[in-house]
C-alpha cells in the first residue's frame, strides 16, 4: 500500500514528500516501529508516530560545525542508502552544513540567515564540534567565530542537538591542556532546551532516532542527569554486551591476539570501558547493526562519556591506577624507611636519656623508706 | 565534575596520595617495631623449644579445645569475614590487574559470582560479629572508638564494591568512585589503626610463640 494510494496527503508535509519519493505506507510504518522500538517507546506508537510524522512540516534544520574533524557528518551520512535512515533526510530541510550543501561562501552564510528568518522560533539547531573560548581566530566560518555563530543562531532556534562528544562535552579539543580553550554547547547556552548526543561519532540511528522523535513529538526525549536521551543512553555497554557472561565467568583476553581474544572472551584486562560508558553500541551497533567495537575485537574506549580522553590509558583496565607507579611505591617505601630509621634513633635516644638520669633504688632509700 | 572525572580522579590523584600514605605508614610502623628491640635474654631457656615461634602463628589461627562451643560466633564470624574478604581482595579478576599493575605479579582469578558470594559471607560475618560485639557485654566493655572504626572503614570497600557490581542506589560510575574512595579511606586508616595487624599479626605471633617457649609455656 502506498501513502500516495490512501493516506491523505497535505501539501508541503513530510508525506507529501514520502508520496512524491514512492516511499509505501508498509515501509513507512516499518521504519516508524524500528524507530518506536529504539526509543523505548510501546508499539502501538508507531502508529501515531507515522501519523505525526506524515502530517508535520519539513523541520527546518541548521547544522553547525565547528571544532570537530567531520566524523559526526560522516557517520550520519553513512547510514546505509537505501536504508531507512535515509528518510530522515526527507523528513526535515537541511537548510544549511558547510559539508553537505553546495552553496559555499557568501551564498552558504546567506542560506543560513534565510532559514533563520523563516523558521524564527521554530528551526532545530544541530552542532557538532567544541566551541574556542582562547581565541576567536582558532576556528572561523566566513569571518564568524564559532562562539559568535553560535550564540546568533542559537537565537531562534527551537530546540538544539549537540551532536558528537565535541558539542556535548567538549571532546577532544577539550582535552588536557585544551589548548584552545574549548568548551561545550552547553557550557555557552543556556535558555535553549539542549539534548547531548555524544559519541565520537555518535551512531547514526541515535541521532536520527532523536530527530524523529522531536519531529513526532514536538519536544525533547526524557534526558539523563548529562542530558543525552536515556533511551539510548540508559545503559552501559558492558551491561548490554554479548561478552557480558564470560566477564561474570571470570574468562578474559590477555592479549588481542591470545586464544582467549580468539573465542571472544571479555576485553576487560586490555582496557575496555564498558562498564563506565553508557551508549547504545552493543544493541544497535553499527553499519547497518553489522558489528560494534568490541565485536570486531577491540575494547571500548569510552567515547560517549565527558572527558573520557583524559581519564586514563584506552589499554589499562579500568581497575588500573591513572598514573600510580611500582616506582612511586618505592619512593614511598623509601621515605617510610628514612622516618621509620629517624623515629627508631629518636626512640632509642629517648631510652638512653631514661636509662642515664635513672636512679637506682638503694639500701638506704630503702631505710628512709622505713623510717 | 561528572561521574568519570570523579573516578579519573578516584584512579588518579585520591589512590596515589592513599598509596603513597600506606606505604610510608606500613614501613615506618614496621621499623618502629623492629627498631624497639629487647635486651638479649642471657637466661638458659627454660624448655629447648625449637620452632616454638613458627608452631604458633599456625597454632593461634585455630580455636583452642572447647572454645569453639563456647564462643562460636566469634570463631565462625572470624574465619568466615578473613577468607571473604581475602577472595574479594585476591581473586576478583579486576583487582589481580591493579595488583599486577603496581608489582607485576599475577594469579588466576575466580569467577565473579563466587567473588560475589564470599563478599556477601564476608559482610553478613561482619554485621553478625558487630552485633555479638554488642551485645556480649564483656566484648562490648573491650571495644573502644578505634574497634568501630575498623570495622566501619573494613565494611564499606565490601558494601560499596558489592553495590557497584549490582547497580544498587548509584548509578555504576558514581558508585565504583565511592568504592575506590573507600578503599582509599582504609588504605590510609590502616597503617595507624588496629588494622594494622594485616601486617603485625604473625610477627607478634612469632615473637610470643617464642619467648613463651623460652619460657616453658607450651605454644
């Protein structure tokens, strides 16, 4: 059944643009349940989603980037044409991404300001990348600074996407000794509703999944205390990982090329992160649910949690001290050694003293005593 | 400060200062012992008792005759608490890699869920061995600040890593920094407090054994 053969169609809505696409109604509510299921939503909303969905508007959308190397960009693009993550892309207007749109120059800054103007109030803003407070020349869109592009389109905006570890918590560039002085979305706006969307990348159903909800809904999903959507950040790896068992057995890799790495046993002992990162990689997964870092063999690093890059080596496990040494130990051995040797002669010099001024008891105490 | 940075800092800075504190208490308190020294006893023993010292840090481990019916809360609570807490500290997989960081030596591990059960021994042990200690008055008399303090800074390194491993009242990041903040408290605590004995206890068993053989007393 096609949506262009029975479900009304309005001019101007995501429908409209489904029918003109020959995207069927079955795989329209297809896609709407996967989307329902991995937001944790009940099945029956499906249905209303896709009535939702249908009926709204093209969502304008401004995509920002600013400190970030594109990863985010390249995983949303990525989604798996022709999948169902594609549609999103007919469910909103992109209306300006250095990346993905042809104008360039005056003619880019000029689309942005357009979509501004005819979406005041309404538009979604998505950022990827940290913002520089060093320095505004650090990082410039035509003569803007990120901080100043940011705080102009923020403005208008409705509601704003911080996608990627960058945007959310600062990420990389945010990183000990974080030379350009970078800080989050969140740390610059704050009358904006935000959700946090990190990963580096984050995966793309996640970031498609946030917008169809706010396409649906009108609002932001229900939030954890980082403000990332808890239905798809609600659980750690570990806890959702198909190597959960051999951890609760007590069977780790040693090496990532042992017999034990080879029967796919826990990562733990090599560094993974698991248990301390909350994001949705082990049931999701990624190219198209094919595989998820650690299924191909590596441990989780971490990357959707705030400041993972400084919180210690990818390699250590996370029982591992940060930065404590056998050679600190040492150190400290030899200085208990020193105090305990000063200690010992003060307490026998103590002793001495004692003995030296001791007077003995003798027979003529011992008369007076008497007496 | 999110959840993570509380942890890095846990892993970091916090263990390193409790690390470095330990070890200068445990070698200071140790040449404070063995630097006290006794006077050389000239006295011809009393009994020839070779190996008296050794017999008796194996002999005072076990419960005299008769003793384990009379107080066997004491004895059982012991034994269970001591080995609990011995596998929870020696045989989680997680803290060989911590042990094997700092010293290079490493051991098999034991499957988690037996961790985990010999931590739930080790804790009911201790709740029970602080009720008897209570209630009993003689015991209760004996205790001072310093034996509820042990048992305090002992109980919640098993408490909070159990509660971590299972999800309980924290989300699991918070909790494994609250977990390492107190192991971090009892690495500290131990060295000036009774639980030193970690480490004195079969030295003064040794020392005893000894100069009570010397002395004629069986060990």
């Amino acid at each position: 059944m096609k949506i262009t053969q029975k479900a009304e169609i309005i001019p101007g809505t995501v429908g409209e643009g489904l029918a003109q696409r020959g995207v069927t109604r079955r795989e329209f509510l297809q896609y709407c349940s996967t989307l329902a299921a991995l937001l944790a939503l009940p099945p029956a909303m499906a249905g209303a989603m896709a009535e939702a969905i249908s009926k709204a508007r093209r969502q304008s959308v401004i995509w920002l980037s600013f400190q970030e190397c594109t990863g985010c960009t390249e995983s949303i693009t990525r989604s798996h044409s022709p999948t169902l993550e594609n549609l999103i892309f007919d469910l909103i207007s992109l209306d300006y991404h250095h990346t993905l749109q042809a104008a360039s120059g005056e003619a880019a800054e000029q689309a942005r300001m357009q979509a501004m103007k005819d979406n005041d109030g309404k538009y979604l803003l998505i950022v990827d990348g940290s913002i520089p407070l060093g320095n505004p020349g650090y990082s410039c869109i035509a003569g803007i600074s990120n901080l100043d592009m940011l705080v102009e389109t923020a403005k208008g905006a409705a509601a704003i996407v911080a996608v990627g570890t960058c945007a959310a918590f600062g990420g990389l560039p945010m990183a000990d000794p974080n030379p350009t002085g970078a800080v989050s979305v969140g740390d610059i706006i704050k009358d904006k509703p935000i959700i946090n969307v990190p990963g580096c990348p984050p995966i793309p159903v996640v970031m498609t999944g946030v917008l169809a909800h706010f396409l649906t809904f009108g609002g932001l999903p229900e939030m954890d205390a980082l403000g990332r959507p808890k239905s798809f950040y609600g659980e750690t790896i570990h806890d959702r990982c198909y190597r959960r068992p051999f951890y609760d057995q007590g069977k780790f890799a040693q090496s990532f090329d042992d017999e034990a790495a080879r029967k796919g046993w826990c990562l733990f002992k090599l560094g993974c992160k698991g248990p301390v990162t909350y994001n949705a990689c082990a049931t999701t997964k990624w190219n198209d649910g094919t595989s998820f870092p650690i299924q191909s063999g590596h441990g989780c690093i971490g990357c959707s949690e705030p400041n993972f890059w400084d919180a210690g080596s990818f390699y250590q496990a996370l029982s591992m001290p940060v930065t404590a040494t056998p050679s600190m130990l040492a150190g400290a051995a030899a200085v208990g050694a020193a105090a305990g040797v000063a200690i010992t002669w003060h307490n026998r010099s103590t002793k001495a003293a004692a003995k030296a001024v001791h007077e003995k008891v003798t027979v003529q105490d011992l008369t007076r005593e008497v007496k | 400060m999110t959840h993570l940075d509380l942890l890095t800092f846990a892993r970091g800075s916090a263990l390193n200062w409790a690390l470095i504190i330990f070890v200068i208490g445990i070698v200071l308190r140790l040449f404070e012992i063995f630097g006290l020294s006794r006077k050389a006893d000239l006295a011809t023993p009393r009994t020839h008792s070779p190996g008296s010292g050794w017999r008796t840090m194996l002999a005072r481990s076990i419960p005299p005759p008769g003793m384990l019916k009379r107080d066997p809360v004491t004895y059982i609570g012991g034994y269970v608490f001591h080995l609990g807490l011995l596998f929870a500290i020696f045989f989680f997989a997680p803290h060989i890699e911590f042990f094997r960081s700092m010293t290079g030596l490493h051991w098999p591990n034991l499957p988690t869920a037996l961790v985990d059960a010999s931590v739930v021994a080790a804790m009911v042990a201790l709740g029970m061995l602080l009720a008897h200690r209570l209630n009993n008055p003689v015991k209760r008399m004996l205790s001072g600040f310093g034996d509820y303090l042990a048992w305090t800074v002992t109980l919640l390194p098993l408490l909070t890593g159990y509660m971590a491993y299972h999800h309980l009242l924290f989300e699991y990041t918070l909790m494994l920094s609250l977990h390492l903040f107190s192991v971090e408290l009892l690495l500290v605590v131990l060295p000036f407090s009774k639980l030193f004995h970690t480490f004195s206890v079969f030295i003064s068993r040794w020392y005893n054994g000894d100069i009570f053989g010397r002395k004629g007393v069986a060990s």
